[in-house]
C-alpha cells in the first residue's frame, strides 16, 4: 500500500510544534501576577536557585510563555519590550476574556474591534512594556 502522506518539498522546511518565548522581567512576582491572576494562565515550571525564585514556564491552552527574573547585569533602565508583539489567538469567548482582565484591574491599549478580516482583537502590555494583541480566529 502506497504512503497516503504528501511528498514534501526538499530540503524540508523547518516544522515546529511549539515556540515558547521566553521574557527577561524586572519584577518576576509583578510578571506571575499579571499573566496568572489577571490572563489566566497556569504555572506548569518554576525555577529556583538557592531557594530563591528566578523564573516560571506558563501556558495557557498548548502555548506556553517564560517569564525570568532580570539579574540587572546589563543595567537596571534596560529597556524591555520595544520593537516586538505577541499575538494570541483564541477560540474562547474574546468579550469574557476582556471582562476577566478589566476585572482583575488591568488597563487595555486598543479596546476590543472588529477587524476586516473577520476576528476581534484588543490590545494591552504587560509590566514591562511587552505588547500582547488578543484575536479570535475569523
């Protein structure tokens, strides 16, 4: 019986089944609150050295997200953040995840839209200035 899966093009293209950015935070306990307790992600890694927390892995659906403490070797105004956004993309109710995060006292950048392309997004940052951009599919 002949092999149903497709001929790859070759040399084959990379292929991942997950990316876990990692983000470098000046406040890790200010960081777990605002990706735990306010977007609802879980705890599924914690790392210590000594006894002291210095960072967590959270993941909310299959996608996952580091979050480490900033040693402040490179400087304690380093700026974090700048040039770059994460896009998220839920299947939820996107109107009960903006209520969840007003709720927990956290401020959007771009209220939730309609965009052309059929989804909804909003928009905030997290404590250190790292863009997150919610969307449903269209």
């Amino acid at each position: 019986m002949a092999d149903p899966r497709p001929v790859r093009k070759q040399p084959e293209s990379l292929r991942l089944r997950d990316l876990a950015p990692g983000f470098t935070v000046n406040d890790l306990k200010k960081s777990i609150a605002f990706y735990v307790d306010g977007l609802g992600f879980t705890i599924v890694q914690r790392w210590e050295t000594d006894g002291e927390l210095r960072g967590v892995m959270v993941k909310a659906g299959r996608c996952r997200l580091g979050l480490s403490q900033d040693d402040f070797a490179k400087g304690r105004d380093r700026a974090k953040g700048l040039g770059m956004s994460i896009w998220l993309t839920t299947a939820q109710d996107i109107e009960k995840v903006v209520a969840r995060i007003k709720a927990a006292g956290m401020t959007l950048e771009q209220e939730l839209q309609d965009m052309p392309w059929g989804g909804r997004t909003f928009a905030l940052s997290d404590p250190d200035g790292f863009k997150l951009t919610f969307t449903t599919e269209a």
